[in-house]
C-alpha cells in the first residue's frame, strides 16, 4: 500500500445531505484510488459504505465498543462487523475520553479497522502513540474551517509533530494544493480537509491534484 493518505470529512455540512454524499463517492471513486478515506455524515455512512469500491469510508466519531443497550451511540463492533474502514476518534468538535481513546485501539489491534486519533497538541500526540493508533492528526482547533492552513500557520509544531510521530497526519485550514504541498514538505504522511472540499465544485480534480502531491512522498 502507498503511504499518503487523504481524508475527507464531510462533517454535517447542509450541501452534504444523503444524495450529495453518494454523488460525491461516485465522483471520488472514479479515481480508483485506495489513499482516498472519505468520512461521511453518520446518516449516509452505512449507504455510502456498502458502495464502496476502492475509497476507504471511515466513520466520523465512535461512542461505544461492545454491541448492547448504548441508544443513539455509534457503536464500535457495529461499525467493524459493517465493514466500515476505520474511524476518526477525539476529533476536536468531538472529544473523547482518554481511557475510551486507548479501549478503542486495543479493541482493533491486529484488525484491518484503521484508528485515526485526533489531537490538538504534540503533549497528547505523544501520549496517544502510546496507544498504537493507525494515525495521529493534528489539528489546532482555532485554525479549523478558516481557511489558514496549519501547514503555514504553525511550520515549527507540524514540522515537530511529524518527526516525532509514526503516521502523522495533518488538518485544519487546508485550502490550497500548495498546503498539501507544504505540508508534505514539512513530513505529514496526509491529510484532513472538510471545508475546502465541501465547498469545491470540482471535487474529483481536487482529489486528483491532492492525490498527485502524496505521489511524492
Ligand atoms: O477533520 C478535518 C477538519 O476538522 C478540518 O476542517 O474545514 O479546516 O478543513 P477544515
């Protein structure tokens, strides 16, 4: 397997309701590509994940673990047994636990289901490599949705971030190819771009473009 990855995260936004979710992994997929993970409201999730072909669909949070009386939760044994990816877990518009963050990935150690560990520091990046997660994000919270890239805004953490960390990923204020670009210059192994995505007409040539950029890793 290549080593970039790129993830989408659709989030809640109004332009991605049921229909837009699925046009948008038919556009995606036409790239045929495995490096693209695309994180879609929890009421498309299931629909979008059993028409998958190549893309990763990953879930965008987890609240529970074993299957029982959890109503309302987002179950973590469902969500394998489903064939679902992996999930986002303590992303910064839904902090978890850190006991739960662990129980999560010892529970899908030695599975395929990928754990993506979100974190807003490199103190609790380090603290969640402890757990072996399949990736580590950083993401500052103030710079997500506004368009400033973390990949310019904070050079020094991110370039610290990614030497200390095994997978590591980047997000939040990623607009431009040339962040991707910047990004990949200062060591991230991929991405996490909502907004700018959202709002791109031309999705599958933005994928395209971000794709072509992780080709260089
Ligand atoms: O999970 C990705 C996200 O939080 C980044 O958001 O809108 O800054 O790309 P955005």
């Amino acid at each position: 397997m290549r080593k970039g990855i790129v993830i989408f995260n659709l989030k809640t936004y109004v332009q991605v309701n049921f229909n837009e979710s699925l046009k948008i992994l038919k556009e995606i997929e036409s790239l045929n590509d495995e490096r693209i993970y695309l994180s879609p409201p929890i009421n498309s999730l299931d629909y979008l994940n059993i028409r998958k072909k190549k893309c990763q669909i990953i879930s965008q949070n987890v609240d529970s673990i074993e299957t029982g009386a959890f109503t309302g939760s987002t179950n973590l044994e469902l969500l394998m047994k489903n064939k679902v990816d992996g999930t986002l877990i303590n992303h910064s518009e839904r902090r978890a636990e850190k006991q739960f963050v662990r129980k999560v990935c010892d529970y899908t150690k030695n599975t395929s289901f990928k754990t993506i560990i979100c974190c807003e520091n490199l103190r609790e990046a380090l603290e969640f490599q402890k757990y072996n997660p399949s990736y580590i994000a950083y993401e500052p919270r103030e710079l997500i949705g506004s368009g400033i890239s973390v990949s310019n805004a904070k050079p020094e953490i991110v370039k610290t971030f990614c030497s200390k960390i095994k997978n590591p990923l980047i997000g939040a204020g990623i607009t431009s190819i040339q962040d991707v670009e910047k990004g990949i210059e200062l060591g991230a192994n991929g991405f996490l771009i909502a907004s700018a995505f959202v709002k791109t007409k031309n999705k599958k040539k933005y994928a395209k473009q971000v794709l072509e950029i992780l080709d260089t890793i």
